[in-house]
C-alpha cells in the first residue's frame, strides 16, 4: 500500500529560522519546496545539523515559513531517513511553523 503525506499547500517562502530545545549551535540549515506555485502541493525539506546531543523530548522548531493557507496540524506527516526518530509526525501551525519533538530514547548526537 501507498505511504500517505501530508502536503503543506505551496507557498513562497519569506523567512527561515531554525530553533531546538536545548539551545544549542546548528551548524547547517537547508530549507526547500518542491513547489512555489499557489496552492498546489507542496513538500518542504528541511535539513540540519546540530552541534549538540538531543535527547528524548529535545525539540527543534523551523519557523518563518510563512504565506500557507494550510490549517493548522497536530500530526503533520514526516517523511525520511530521520522521521521515526521524531515519531513520523511534527505540529504543523499557520502561523509558518513546524515542531518536531525527539520520541526515540537514543540520544541524537551532533553532525
């Protein structure tokens, strides 16, 4: 069977901030849309590197991606080789911001 994503309508991106719990140096930030054309399906790939160890329950927050009129999500679908680490979900808010929240008890260690 089909694995199912939720889509973030497309938009332009007009701001770009990477945050986490612990605070901590992120040390490489890439941000992407498979999409800018108005509200057509958009996936947006988000790829970092910490410079810290983030435990269970350490968040990381990618805000400023603002302009979707997708609603709000409490279990926004993830997808890749790190997703299962946060759950295979994040919290989605129209305000242009995506939490992921750590729910693996392995320690993820920076690079």
């Amino acid at each position: 069977a089909g694995q199912r994503e939720d889509l973030v309508d497309a938009f332009q991106m007009t701001g770009t901030v990477l945050s986490s719990s612990p605070t901590g140096t992120i040390s490489s930030l890439a941000v992407t849309e498979s999409s800018t054309v108005q509200s057509a399906s958009n996936t947006i790939t988000a790829t970092f590197t910490l410079g810290f160890p983030l435990s269970f329950a350490g968040r990381v927050t990618v805000s400023g991606l603002t302009g979707s009129s997708s609603p709000s999500s409490s279990s926004l679908s993830l997808s890749g080789t790190y997703t299962s680490l946060f759950g295979g979900t994040g919290v989605w808010d129209t305000a242009g911001s995506l939490v992921v929240q750590v729910t693996d008890t392995r320690v993820v260690q920076p690079g």
